[in-house]
C-alpha cells in the first residue's frame, strides 16, 4: 500500500488526463536558486580560488536538480498503455509461500502499471530476503535450513526439500514476466519493451558456493535490444559480465563495470542484436 501511494497517490499525473495542473510545491521549490542570486554572487566575491570552485559544484548541482523538477510541470505526453493501478487492500505480510505469492503477485501489478504510466523506468524486486525465511504454510523451518538440512536423493540427485522452494521462486519470476507481458503497448507487450534480470545469491546453497550462479535475462526482444532463447555457460568467468551485457543493450555508454577482480570489459557479445 505504500508503493502504491508513492507512485498513484494524490501526486500522480495521469499522462492521459485531458486537465493539467502543476505542483504548487514544485512551482515553488523550482526557482530558490534565482531566488538568493544576489547573496550567491555577493558570497562567491569573498571566497578564494577553490572554495569559489566548491561553491560552484554545489550550486551546478543543485540547477540540475531544478532542470529535473521542469519537467514535472510540463503535461505528461500522453501513453495508451497507461492505466492506473487499481488500490490494494491491506493483505497480511509472512514469510510462507502462500502469502509471499500473492504479495509478490499485487508487486507486480503495481509496478507493472508503474512502468507503462512512466512513473518509473528501473525496478528492483527481493522475492525474498538474503538468507530465504520462505517456508511452506505451518511449517516452522525455513528455505535457508533446508538448503543445509534436506539429504540429497539418491535417485533424483539433489534436495527435493529444497527444490520446492526454488520451484515456488521460479513461478513468482514467471507471474512477473506474465503480468509485464499481459499489458499491451504499441505493436507489442510491456515485457517486449523491458528487460528483465533474476538472479540467485549463490551457486549450490548447501555450501553457499559462488560458482554456476544461475542469471536469467527476459523480455528486449520486441525492442531489439537483446537476443533471446541462448544459453551462455560462462564457467569461471565473473557475473559481472551480465551487468555490463545489459548496459550495453540498453545502450549505456558504459565500457566497463564492476569493482576489484569482478571488473570486467568483456560484454557478452552474442546476447548483442
């Protein structure tokens, strides 16, 4: 309920509203640089060489900020994919498998509508927290002590116990990718114009390995900007490479990324269209 006050409550802009009416707020916070011109200039006279140069960054920071608040008081162009989300109820907040769905579901949507509206261009969702409490409805241990606890089975060769919950992990990543594809924008779907990324914490979490960590990539392809259906295994080589994979997609002017031993300048290039 709070995501969605934050981006569809009484600040929101519906792009395609006939009526328009800029923040008083914004109006008023937009020209507090042109407001103290006078005492800027008269302060700027008094100081030296490089506290003038400080003063200079902070007050250039400063008018990008404002140039940003601009554009909240221009109307929005209008976007036929936009709806907005409707409000949801207050639902309970757990950690079984059954109420992390549906939240993660209602997530979804929101920001979904989030993204179609404009209200945000970048999106980051934790299915569950670092060390997972995720558990199965009534029961006590959770997804992180099965990892460590569940025998491995002879016939299947790995931890059933622990699989359930990836299994559950994966079909959330699933409604994600649905309900991004369900909405319709232009001559293609929300999921054709986003690019999606899901990751794992770790390789084998039985031992908390940093090895085969698995990276899904979804969704680019009605834009153009990243090839699908490939399977990369990039053994021994640092995740990093994805990040800087998708940048590029995205067209960043980004050459290289990462810190340390994980910095990289080697992009994936057959991910490239």
């Amino acid at each position: 309920m709070a995501l969605y006050a934050r981006l569809f409550g009484a600040d929101f802009q519906d792009p395609n509203a006939v009526d328009f009416k800029p923040d008083p707020r914004v109006m008023a916070e937009k020209s507090v640089l042109s407001a103290i011109k006078d005492s800027r200039e008269k302060l700027a006279g008094q100081l030296g060489a490089v506290d003038k140069a400080r003063l200079d960054e902070y007050f250039t920071s400063l008018r990008q900020i404002e140039q940003q608040m601009t554009i909240e008081l221009q109307k929005p162009e209008p976007l036929a994919a936009c709806t907005k989300a409707e409000k949801p109820n207050e639902k309970p907040v757990g950690t079984d498998v059954e109420t992390t769905f549906a939240n993660h579901r209602l997530f979804a949507q929101i920001l979904a509508h989030a993204l179609a509206c404009d209200q945000t261009r970048v999106m980051n969702i934790s299915y569950t927290d670092g060390a997972s409490s995720l558990r199965k409805v009534g029961e006590p241990t959770t997804q992180h002590i099965h990892t460590h606890e569940d025998p491995i089975d002879d016939k299947l060769g790995y931890q059933p116990g622990a699989a359930y919950f990836e299994n559950q992990i994966m079909l959330g990543f699933a409604t994600l990718l649905e309900t991004l594809k369900n909405v319709k924008e232009g001559d293609g779907t929300l999921l054709d114009r986003t690019v999606v990324m899901a990751l794992s914490e770790c390789g084998y979490a039985k031992q908390h390995t940093l090895e085969s960590i698995p990276v899904f990539l979804a969704g680019g392809k009605g834009s153009g900007k990243i090839k699908t259906g490939i399977h990369v295994a990039a053994a021994g080589e640092p995740g990093t490479r994805i990040g800087l994979t998708v940048q590029q997609c995205l067209g960043l002017s980004v050459n290289s990324w990462g810190v340390g031993s994980m910095r990289t300048a080697r992009p994936l290039t057959e991910l490239f269209v």
